[in-house]
C-alpha cells in the first residue's frame, strides 16, 4: 500500500483539501463513499461536493512518502504551500498511533451503543456479508460514470504497479483464511 499526501481538487473554483494516507486508494475510497452519501465528515467539502457535482473533483497524489511516520510533517508542508480551503483546520494531526485511555474507549462504547443501526441497516449489512449487493441502480450508474474515461498518465501507472507489488497474501496467509473458511462452512452446515 502507497503512503502519500494527497489533494481533493475542485476544477471549477481551485479549491482544494490536502491530506495524508497511509493507504492513498483505502482513504479515497472513504471520501468518495462519505461524499457520495453525504455524510462525510468535512461540511465545506461536502457542501462543495454536493454543489458542482463529483465529475468536477480530481484526485490527485501529490508526494509519494516512503516512511510513514514522517506523513504528517510532509502533509504540513503542503498545507503551508497550498493552503487548502476545504481543510478545517491549518495544522495537520493523525491519530495513527495513539491509544485512547480506558475511559474515553468505555465512553466510546457507550456512545455507539446509543446510536445503533436501523433494522434497515443490519438487513444491508446481512446482505452484504453473504455477497448480495446494497447499491440501488441509480448508485452503481453514478459510480460508473464517476470513474468512465479516467486515464492515469504512464508515470502514475508505474508508481501504481511498483507499489501494488507484494501486496498479496503470502502462502500462510492463504492457508490460514482457506481453514478460517472451510470452518465457517462446516460450522454453517452443521446448524
């Protein structure tokens, strides 16, 4: 997986927000699917987002980084340089790392007790699990025209291929999802 620092680029005003991930594709999935609900996390990139449309957004690497840790002072430097509008806040911060004491985590898990899901939510997460797709038509038709005609240049195609090597399971790691799985299968048989 490819750490970077990363801009969301807004074509018709040139606004932009800059971030950093320790796996780029994972994180711009997560603000596209955040977006495209609209519900993600950042009111001004959504606002944007929802206003000119996603086909107006680019997705752009800005810094491929080498060694994570240093993600968050890389990210900096760029919002000094760009000054990004859709970031909330001028200072970047992560918090890869850090644990949250046994208070705070009980507080958490009451909190998230509290909101719960809908019945309709854990019928999706039901259907999901077993293969069965959640997206209505209108949504697959959105996520396809989202992505038509996208063409990285050859230079972004060589850092996706150099990156994406050795990022499959080793042969251990197979036979231990391939026994995980004859297990549940057998488990399931059994009731």
């Amino acid at each position: 997986m490819a750490s970077a620092i990363y801009a969301i680029v807004n074509n018709v005003t040139r606004d932009m927000y800059v971030g950093s991930a320790v796996a780029v594709n994972r994180r711009w999935n997560a603000h596209r699917n955040l977006l495209f609900k609209q519900c993600h996390y950042n009111t001004r990139l959504q606002r944007a987002y929802n206003k000119y449309g996603a086909n107006t957004f680019d997705w752009e690497i800005i810094q491929f980084v080498d060694d994570k840790t240093n993600l968050i002072s890389r990210e900096q430097f760029w919002m000094d340089f760009f000054k990004p509008t859709y970031n909330g806040r001028p200072i970047a911060n992560s918090p890869l790392g850090t644990k949250a004491s046994i208070e705070t985590r009980a507080k958490m898990s009451v909190s998230a007790k509290k909101r719960g899901f809908s019945d309709k939510h854990k019928q999706n997460i039901s259907k999901a699990k077993k293969g069965v797709s959640v997206m209505s038509e209108a949504q697959k038709a959105h996520l396809s025209n989202v992505n038509k005609g996208k063409v990285f240049s050859a230079e972004t195609r060589e850092k996706i291929r150099t990156t994406s090597t050795g990022r499959y399971h080793t042969d251990e790691a197979k036979q231990k999802i391939s026994v995980a799985a004859k297990a549940r299968w057998a488990a399931k048989k059994g009731q």
